[in-house]
C-alpha cells in the first residue's frame, strides 16, 4: 500500500521554510493489500485547528504551519523565543528585553502574530492552555511566557493556525493558535550540551538538556530537564546608540528652579559644575548673574546608557514530565506536569530621576544661590555603580486526562491547573526621606521629630545634591541608604480549566464520514499584584507606587464543529463558540467557515472567513502600573525618559473583530511545493492602553496627563498618566508565501527553500493620534507597533550521509522612524520637507554543519555533533534614535553569535 502523504510533504515543506531549515518529508511504502484493510493501518489524528480526528493525509482548510524538532534545531535555537523570532509571521514580540520596551518582564519572551499584540495569539501545549505571565508589558498585556513552558528538547513539533481560531478556541486565539506538541511514546534517553558565545561583551550562554522515556505494554512515560545560562549584554559593550539618545535632562550634577531673577520654569544649571564631572550641559541661554559672573539656562544631562543592560543575566531551570496509560483498550489516562523557574537581572542608572521637585532649602550649608530652589534631577548619577533590576518567575501546570474511544469516534475530558508566581524588585528613592535629607535630617538613626535632633549634626546629615559632593562635600553611604529602597512587587496569575468533548461520525457523504464534534469548557483566571507597604503608600520618588489589587474572570463555553467532506474534492468545517464572561462584558457567539478545494492531486485553494471577540483582561479592567518610557517632548524640543502611569477602566467593552484568509497549495512537479495566502483582520473597539507619546502630542499642556517639572505647562515632562480605552480600529492585511524544493544529486540532497510576508496594510484608527497609515512605520506615535512590509527567510540545505549543512539569508526591509525626522533632528511640530527618518533595511547571515559521529564510528549511541553561527557578519542592527540605540521589538543587538552543541542520544 502507498499512503498518500501528500499534506503531510506539504506541511513539512511549509514549517521547513517557515525557518528555512532542513525538514525533509516522503512518501511511505507498505505492502500491498486490499483496499479496506489500508484505510484501517491509516493514522487517525488531532490536527491544531479542529476538534474531529482526520486522517494523516487531511489538508487543512485553515493556514497551518507545523515546524519539527529537525527544523528547529537547524537554526540553532536555544530557547522558544529564537524559534517564534525567526518567523515572518511573527511582528512585534518582546523577545529582546530592555529596560525600555520590557521594564518588568526581563527573562520572558512571547510570540505575536501578525503584530496584533502578544495577548492576542493562543499559546497551547499539547492542545491544552498555558497561564498568562503575572506580570504585564509596558502596554498591560499579560501574555504566556515561552520560555516558561518546556524544555526544548521534548518539543517534537510546532503547529501554527495563521488564520482566527477563536471560533474554536475562545477569545484569545483572535489572532492565531500555537501549539507547541512534545515527543509521544518516547524510549531511550537524550542528553544535549550547547555553548554560545557572542562577539561582545561576556555575553555567552550555556544550555544543559536531559530526555529520557520508558514504554511498557499498558503506557509510556517521558521526562525533560533543562537548564540554561546567560550572560548580560551592556550598551557599554556594543553601544548602539547616541549619547542623548539614552540621556535624561535629570542628572547628577542636576539643574535648579526658583533661581531668583530668573523666569519661573526655567533651569539652571548647577553653577558648582556640570561637564567635568561627567554631565552634559545643554546650554539654552547665558546670563550674566551676581555672585557667579553668569549662570548657564538649561539642563545638566545624564548618560545613562552605559548601566542597562541589552541582554539581561539570565538563568532558566524548565522540567517537564508526561505519562500515558491505558486502562483499557477503550480508555486511556494522561497527565503532564510542567515547572519553570527562571531569573534575570537587567542592568539600569544609579538611581532613577526624581519626580516629586524635592527642595533645597536656603538654610543647605552646600547650597550656592542662598534661597530655596527646586532641585531638577536624581540622587545618583555620573560616578556612581548602576543598580539593577531583578525579576524571579516560578510556573507550575498540571494537567490530566481521559480520553475514550467510541464505536464511531471519541471523547475526551481534562483538567489543568497552573499558576505563575512573578517577583519583581527594583531600587528608588523614597520621597518623604529624600527631602528630610535635604534639610539635614538624613539617616537611619536620625529621628526629625526629636527635639534634640540639629540638621547636619550627630546622627542627622544632610544629602549634597550640588557638584560639590564630588570634591569637596562628599555624600556619606549612611545618608543614601536612608533615602534608598526597593520596589517589590509580588504577583500571581492562575488558571483553571475543565473541559470536555466529544468527537464522532455522523452521516456518510461523498468524501467519507461527516464528522461533528461537541463540547464544553469552564475556565476561570484569577491575577494579583501586592505591592510593598512603601509603594501602597506612593513613597516612591520615581515609580511612585500602586496600591494592590485583584481580580477574577470565570467564563463558560459551548462549541461545536463540524467537517464535512462533500466529495473527494470538497471538505467544509463549520465552526460555531458560545462564550459568557458575564457581568458587565456579556457574552458573545462566534461562528467559522472554511473550505478545502482540490482541483487536483497538485492544486487546491482553501478558504476561511470567522469572527472573534476578546474581552478586557483583569489588568486592563483593574490594574495599574508604572512603566519607563522615552518620550518626544514639543514643549521643550527634546527627547525625556519619562514615568508613565497606567490605571485600569472598568468601563471597556469587548472588542470585535473578523478575519479571513484565502490561499493555494500548488506542487507543479515532484518536490516542489509552493504556498501563497492573502490574510486580513478587521477589529472594532480594539481594546489598547493610550499611547504616552500621542497624549503627549495631543495635548502637551494637559496638566491633569502631564506632569512636568518647574512650569507646569512648559517645564520637562516628568510624567503622563493614561489607561485603557476602546480604540475605533485596526485593519491589517497581507501575502505568506512559502516555497521548497527538493534537489537530489551525486553531490547529496539540496533543499533550497523561502518563505516571506509582505503585509499590505496596517491601518489603525488611533483616539489620540487619528487615522495612521501604520504600514511600513515604527508606529512610535500611536497604538501600533514596529510594521516593516517585507520579512523573509532564504535557506539551502544540504545533506549527503554523515554529514548535513545549511545557510540562512533573514531580510527584513526598512521601515520609516516616526519618532525621527530624516536630518536627525526629533520630530516637534513635524519634519517639513526632510520627512521621517529611514530605518534601514537589514540583511543577515546565519549558517550550520552538522556531522553524525555515529555514522563514521559505527555505533549504536547516537552522537551528532553541530556548529554554527547567527549573524556571521556581525551586522549592527539598524540605527534608531532612542534608547539603547535600535528597535527592540524587530532586531536582536546582540551580533555574531558562535555556538556548537552536543547531542547523545542512547
């Protein structure tokens, strides 16, 4: 018998390209015999994006893209977040963390697909939910962490719905479903040794994996370790950007208002010193001033750059253990449980700016105008060792259950329960300490209530915060400590899900079996975030505090599906969810279509057209946070690194959307296969936190959103306070192709292979910034993300023997900066006839060779011994003016990265 495994070629080819990597499927010989007893040997199975068992040569009518073990580790990839960055399909995720896209989450990665946001797309693992990190991004999307979710050596495949699933799944698979599958019914043991070092820094990193299975008559049982170690990357390293792309006009040495004679809101520079110890004076004006000879208008800038880190330390422990049983021929028990423990320290400044306009009093024995000034700055600055960051992430899931067979189907019934615990801790001033210290009350053991204590003296100190703590009045280690704590937040995200289904023939058509399958879900999600006492109480200079909150969300679903194969040439689904979150959000009922059309053994053209409806999650409605944001400020023509205030909105509705995909499978002649989609999605009431920067363009004299030092309509921005709103809508549309052919010669097997996305449109309709044509943008200034229109992946693969090789080519084309005007200058009042900045298109090289010990020693263990390099050129990623110097969220900075690896396998 000669199975047809055409889908099975196809969607092999498609993941292969995907990655541009070697994964090479073919067609499976058996013994001849008749007919019915073939269609018994074949393989019923569960394809992500239906409910209803398929044959293995079922062609989806949805998108789908599977990607195996071999293709993954053709790239080299160490964690989830090198497999989901190197995808065209993949804009906009978080995988880069810095200080200034990913404040709080340093040590997580995410995946967005299509860039319509990192809680858009269903992460699963064996079909089954994940819960969300605890811990938010900069926008307030909690998102599920990957690289919480399991060692990479158990995966066996990953299998990508590019289309809306949410018909299917729910509301959070609006923009897509991946599904990472481990290995099934594994024997033997594995154990992996990767080393990676970069051309930069100390920035290397070591990945220790262990697999091992055991399989009886009645069961199997598979465990997986891993154990990874990262070293930092500093912007001191490899400095990517300008000095006053990372600058702060709140520095030590600082600048002053309330200068007598001088206009009110206007700064002066620290007349004790600025450039020699380390500032940058930008100077605006210079007055003549008594007792100074003059005195220079403007900001003492800090660098704060060199401390943060572009790769944080990292260290990452992932076990994960898997069990199959059967009880019976009828009835078989499964259970997984998953723990990720993870931790990153992410470089910073000495201390944070100092947002609340402490005062020096006149009666400061340092302080040279004589009266009482605004001091317009931080406590730590030039001089002065960085403080980190550190976040500590702990992930438990468990997950079992009991599937069925029927005469005519199968049923199913699981449970999972999972939990992430998340700790954040990061040091600031405290406020009410910070000004007892300017006025000679500085100190632990200093009590300001006691009538015998005397500012300055015994116990009590006074904090220097003029250029004289570096010569001649020194700041003591006891002052600073007073005024100095750290902001812990602790936060926890849980989940419950309990859901069943069942799956089974219905009635005979001119395909095969009609197949309906039904089900029902409960899931309930509860997150918490419990602030220090210090920060319930907004002690804190510059992220100020947040009080505690918590909140829960139980929501009920029934769905329904059905597959209809009319013909040998016609396959329908029909798809149809029911989901009540109740209160104030409501309930909501999503149907899908979708069709499968052969014209021929080597042509077919599917389509898919659902709607989806995500509600706000418990942050958004509840929340609040503190995020560090660098901002383009019109009023004072510069750039400031700025605190911005998120409050949740119990008032959002759901947001709606509706998304369609229409594509062809064409294979001309043997082994070349060749996918094209049209994709698009349409969103209504798209829930989104307000954009910082168009608040600030909008209004810049807000003073209920913007909070500014000095003059509070013209001094520098120091905070802008926003929260969630229904935005009128986003539209974005696009073409994958993804093509591979297989060469067989003398010389071995060549895959060349390609896959691209050209999105057409990203078109958003921002409440601040208005209508935006976001395509081809960094979309800075609105509700969007980084939208270059090409991405695409060029890959040879070579294999003959023992031995196997590829070569990637990753483009990614240049995109228009709309923080930046062409001529370097920030964008204000707009860029006139200059236009916006270019960000360069980019170009890099990866490549791997792979040489099967075993092979050439004839042994039965298994040794495959690999090396490669990521970039090999060490191409700079395209320059971006703002902090740390490139777009986090489409580049990696970290350069050529060198590694090789170790499999043995037993």
């Amino acid at each position: 018998m000669k199975l047809n495994t055409r889908k099975t070629a196809v969607a092999a080819y498609v993941g292969a390209a995907l990655l541009c990597s070697p994964m090479i499927a073919t067609a499976q010989e058996a013994d001849t015999g008749n007919e019915k007893e073939a269609k018994r040997d074949v393989e019923l199975i569960l394809v992500t994006g239906s409910f209803v068992r398929r044959s293995e040569n079922f062609e989806s009518p949805s998108p789908l893209a599977v990607v195996d073990s071999v293709a993954i580790d053709s790239i080299g990839a160490k964690n989830i977040a090198d497999i989901t960055q190197t995808l065209t399909i993949n804009s906009g995720a978080e995988n880069n963390p810095d200080a200034f896209t990913q404040n709080a989450t340093a040590g997580t990665s995410n995946i967005n697909l299509r860039g319509l946001g990192v809680a858009s797309t269903l992460v699963m693992l064996n079909s089954r939910r994940q819960v969300v990190n605890s811990q938010q991004t900069n926008e307030g999307l909690n998102f599920v962490d990957t690289s919480s979710l399991v060692p990479m050596i158990a995966i066996d495949r990953v299998e990508i719905i590019k289309d809306g699933a949410s018909a299917l799944y729910g509301s959070d698979a609006v923009a897509g479903v991946v599904n990472f599958i481990t290995k099934r019914n594994y024997e033997g043991a594995k154990i992996t040794a990767d080393y990676q070092d970069g051309a930069h820094g100390d920035n290397s990193e070591y990945v220790l994996q262990g697999l091992w299975g055991a399989s009886s008559d009645n069961g199997n049982v598979m465990a997986a370790v891993s154990y990874t170690s990262r070293d930092p990357l500093f912007l001191s390293d490899r400095r990517l950007s300008r000095p006053q792309d990372d600058s702060s006009n709140l520095g030590n040495p600082g600048s002053y208002f309330g200068v007598p004679g001088i206009p009110p809101g206007v700064p002066v520079i620290d007349p004790t010193g600025c450039a020699e110890f380390g500032g940058n004076a930008n100077i605006a004006a210079t007055v003549p001033y008594p007792g100074f000879g003059s005195l220079d208008l403007g900001t003492c800038q800090y660098d704060f750059g060199p401390g943060y880190s572009y790769v944080p330390e990292e260290s990452r422990l992932n076990i994960f253990v898997k069990s199959d049983y059967e009880l019976s021929d009828s009835l078989m028990w499964a259970t997984e449980f998953g723990m990720a423990r993870n931790r990153a320290e992410r470089g910073g400044a000495p201390s944070f700016p100092n947002l609340r306009g402490p005062v020096v009093p006149a009666t400061h024995p340092d302080n040279p105008f004589g009266t009482a000034v605004q001091f317009l700055g931080r406590a730590e600055g030039n001089g002065f060792d960085a403080d980190p960051a550190n976040t500590e992430s702990e992930t438990f899931r468990f997950n079992t259950s009991l599937k069925g067979e029927l005469d005519n189907g199968f049923w199913e019934i699981s449970y999972t329960n999972a939990k992430n615990e998340f700790l954040f801790s990061v040091e600031d001033v405290l406020n009410t300490e910070f000004n007892l210290a300017l006025s000679g009350f500085g100190g632990a053991n200093c009590d300001p209530s006691s009538p015998s204590s005397v500012p300055g003296q015994g116990s009590c100190e006074y904090f220097n915060p003029f250029a004289t703590s570096f010569t001649t009045s020194p700041n003591s280690q006891y002052v600073i400590d007073s005024f100095s704590a750290d902001q812990v937040i602790d936060s926890e995200s849980k989940l419950q899900v309990l859901e069943g289904f069942a799956s089974f023939d219905v009635f005979e058509m001119g395909g095969g079996f009609a197949g309906l399958a039904v089900g029902m879900q409960y899931r309930e999600e509860e997150l918490s975030q419990d602030y220090d006492q210090l920060s319930n109480q907004d002690s804190f200079s510059f992220v100020i505090g947040n009080p505690d909150f918590s909140g829960e969300l139980d929501v009920w679903a029934a769905f329904a599906e059905m597959a209809l194969p009319v013909n040998d040439q016609l396959d329908i689904q029909l798809a149809l969810r029911y989901e009540n979150y109740g209160g104030s959000i409501g309930d909501t009922v999503d149907p899908k279509v979708a069709f499968n059309y052969r014209f021929s053994d080597d042509l077919s053209l599917r389509g898919s057209i659902s709607t989806s409806f995500r509600a706000p999650s418990i942050f958004m409605r509840n929340g609040g946070a503190t995020s560090l944001q660098q901002l383009t400020d019109s009023v004072v023509q510069g750039n400031a690194f700025a605190a911005v205030r998120t409050v949740g909105n119990e008032d959002l509705t759901p947001e709606e959307s509706t998304a369609y995909n229409f594509g062809v499978s064409f294979e001309p002649f043997k082994d070349l296969s060749i996918e094209l989609d049209y994709w698009n999605f349409e969103f209504e009431d798209l829930i989104i936190q307000e954009s910082a920067q168009a608040l600030l363009d909008l209004n810049p004299t807000d003073t209920s959103r913007i909070v500014r030092a000095g003059d509070p309509l013209t001094g520098p921005v120091l905070q802008v306070n926003n929260t969630f709103v229904n935005a009128s809508s986003l539209e974005t549309n696009g073409i994958d192709f993804v093509t591979s052919y297989k060469i067989e010669s003398e010389l071995g097997t060549f895959v060349p292979n390609l896959s691209a996305t050209y999105v057409l449109g990203y078109d958003l309709d921002d409440p601040q910034a208005g209508q935006i044509d976001g395509v081809g943008r960094r979309n800075f200034t609105n509700i969007g993300v980084s939208s270059p229109e090409l991405r695409a992946n060029l890959g040879l693969t070579w294999r003959k023997e023992a031995y196997s090789a590829n070569l990637f080519v990753r483009y990614t084309s240049s995109y228009d900066d709309d923080q930046n005007c062409a001529d370097g200058t920030i964008i204000s009042q707009g860029c006139g006839n200059a236009g916006l900045k270019e960000i360069e298109s980019h170009v890099t090289f990866d490549a791997q060779f792979n040489v099967d010990l075993s092979a050439l020693i004839d042994t039965q263990t298994s040794y495959l011994l690999t090396v490669g390099g990521i970039n090999l050129t060490d191409e700079n990623p395209p320059q971006v003016f703002t902090n740390s110097g490139f777009d986090s969220k489409v580049h990696d900075p970290r350069g050529r990265q060198i590694y090789a690896r170790l499999a043995v396998e037993f």
